[in-house]
C-alpha cells in the first residue's frame, strides 16, 4: 500500500534553495517516492552523508523517467546539470564533480540524479587512495546468511591487522566494507584489497571467488576488491538507489549485521525514523582514521 501525501500541485518547489521541476514526478513507483520526497530526503540527511561525499570525485546515475526507466552513469559534468553549486575539476579533458554542499546534492536531484557514487580518493591527492571497499556480491544460489558471514570474515580478516573496518548496506544485494585509510598509492592499495580477496578464496573455494567470472559466482559470494582503483567507484552511504523500494546504502555498526534482513533493509521511507533512534554514529571517528596498509 502506497501511503498519499498532501499534493501541494505546484509545477515547481524550491527545497533547501534549489528550485525543482516537476517536483510531483514519481521516482519510485512501488514506494510512491517523488522528485520532492527525494530532495527533502537529502536535506534531512546531509549532515550525515556530508562527511564521506565531500571532497570527493562522484560519479552519477541519472534517470529522469525515475528508478523504472532509463538510467545513465555519468562520470563527469554533462550536459542539463547545474554546476553552480557543484565543485568541477578538470581531469583529461573532462570535468570531474565533487558535491560539497547541499545545494550541489540538491541541484543533483533537480537533475534525476538518483544514486550517487564515490571514488576512494579525494579530488585534491587523486593518486592516493584513503578509502578502500570490499564489496560483496552474491553469487545465484547464495543466501543472506551467506553474506554475512562473508562480511564477518572480512572483518575479522582486518581486525587481526589491526585495521579499523565499517560496514554498510549497499542498498541492493549485498554489503561494503569500508577501510580508511592514510593517503596510499594506488597501486599499493589494489594490491592489498586483491591480495586479501585472493586469501579468501584460497581459504574457502566453496564459498568465495576473487575472480569477476559470471560462471564461477553460482553458489559463491565474489569478493569485488575491483572498487579499490583509481577511478573506481562505489554507492555513497546515504545515496539512494535506483532499485525497488527506494533503498538507501546505509551505514551499520558490526555489532547490528546479525539482526539485519537484508542489504535493502533501509529506504528512503524509513531511514530517518533510524538515523533519529540513533545515539551515535555508526561511523563515528571513521574520518580521523589515518591507518596504514601493511604490504599485501
Ligand atoms: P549490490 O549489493 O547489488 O552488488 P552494488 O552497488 O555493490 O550493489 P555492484 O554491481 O556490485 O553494485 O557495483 C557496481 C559498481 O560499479 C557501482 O558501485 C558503481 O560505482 C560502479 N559502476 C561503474 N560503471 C557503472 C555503470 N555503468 N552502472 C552502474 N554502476 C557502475
Ligand atoms: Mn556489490
Ligand atoms: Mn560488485
């Protein structure tokens, strides 16, 4: 059951600053989120989300018809994006975009930007790493257990390297390990996410694989380290996804992982009732972390 709200019937509104068109656009159909709903949903949670967007090379998916149609992922400033709240960096002839206020996040939505996505690096120090991710992804045949315990594995993994380790929901299907970490070289931090990846399913055949090889993924969870490069990127916590319900990629502490349902458990409709039972960060302290990789 999709709960109504009161429709105001504007042709445009204007939240935080930024005017929106078509601002009764449904972007998600099954969750009866609209243009508005989705650019209110950011102004409530930017100073959540601010931390680990700003400052940082975004990519983006744009899908203007909403969730159902059309999506495009962009990696540079393109054509029907405002820019005048956004910060724009040349890099090979095109201009990359980082989002370091609202009224850039805003001016996203006005654009049917419906994820967004970040690099592992800042735009000032783009050779170094600070931010690594183990993406997990189930392979046909797996179970939500299974995904758990791949990312309990992880973490262990880490924590016996003294390496300090977070957890979100991807919004999808499966979970992000987040690594800070001080400015590393890329080269340097590929290799350690493949080298850990590779430990895995060396350890586990049954249950990991370290390869992206469709066929090798049934009954098995892929270790994507392949997020850990240059211009690779991953969901933002807090950004949207374009997928069923209007999921968000949501922050967890480890000690919540065994009651989660599910990597689309958090959505835009329930997110906030979340962040406000909240009595700390999830990812408190996850900024001041300056840990150093050990050698792959
Ligand atoms: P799930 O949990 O369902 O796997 P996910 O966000 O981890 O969700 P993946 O397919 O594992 O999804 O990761 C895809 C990543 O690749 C995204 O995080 C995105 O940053 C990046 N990417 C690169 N090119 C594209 C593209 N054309 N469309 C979507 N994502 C892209
Ligand atoms: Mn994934
Ligand atoms: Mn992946």
């Amino acid at each position: 059951p999709v709960k109504k709200r009161a429709s105001k019937d504007s042709k445009n509104a204007t939240v935080g600053g930024i005017a929106l068109s078509h601002p009764d656009r449904v972007y998600w159909e099954d969750a009866g989120v609209t243009k508005r709903d989705l650019a209110e949903y950011y102004k409530d949670v930017w100073t959540w989300m601010a931390p680990h967007v700003a400052g940082r090379p975004i990519s983006l998916l744009r899908c203007p018809e909403g969730a159902s149609g059309q999506c495009f992922f962009q990696k540079h400033a393109a054509a029907g994006i405002a820019t005048e709240h956004l910060h724009l960096v040349p890099e090979k002839g095109d201009k990359i975009i980082s989002v370091d206020n609202l009224g850039g996040l805003l001016s996203l939505v006005q654009a049917g930007v419906l994820e967004v996505h970040t690099r592992g690096t800042t735009v000032d120090d783009r050779e170094n790493a600070d931010r690594l991710v183990f993406d997990l992804d189930p392979g046909p045949g797996t179970t939500w257990k299974d995904v758990v315990a791949a990312a309990r594995d992880v973490h262990e993994r880490l924590d016996a390297l003294k390496l300090k380790n977070f957890l979100k929901t991807s919004g999808g299907k499966g979970l992000h390990i987040v690594l800070p970490v001080a400015p590393t070289p890329w080269n340097k931090a590929k290799e350690f996410a493949q080298a850990l990846a590779q430990a895995m399913a060396a350890d586990d055949p049954d249950l990991y694989v370290a390869t992206a090889t469709k066929s090798k993924r049934k009954n098995r969870i892929f270790i994507d380290y392949l997020r850990n490069s240059r211009e690779a990127t991953a969901v933002a916590p807090y950004s949207t996804r374009a997928r069923p319900g209007a999921a968000v990629s949501t922050p967890i502490t480890w000690s919540e992982l065994g009651s989660l349902k599910g990597a689309d458990q958090y959505t835009l409709l329930n997110i906030r009732a979340r962040l406000a039972r909240l009595r700390q960060d999830p990812w408190a302290g996850i900024g001041r972390i300056r840990q150093k990789l050990p050698n792959a």
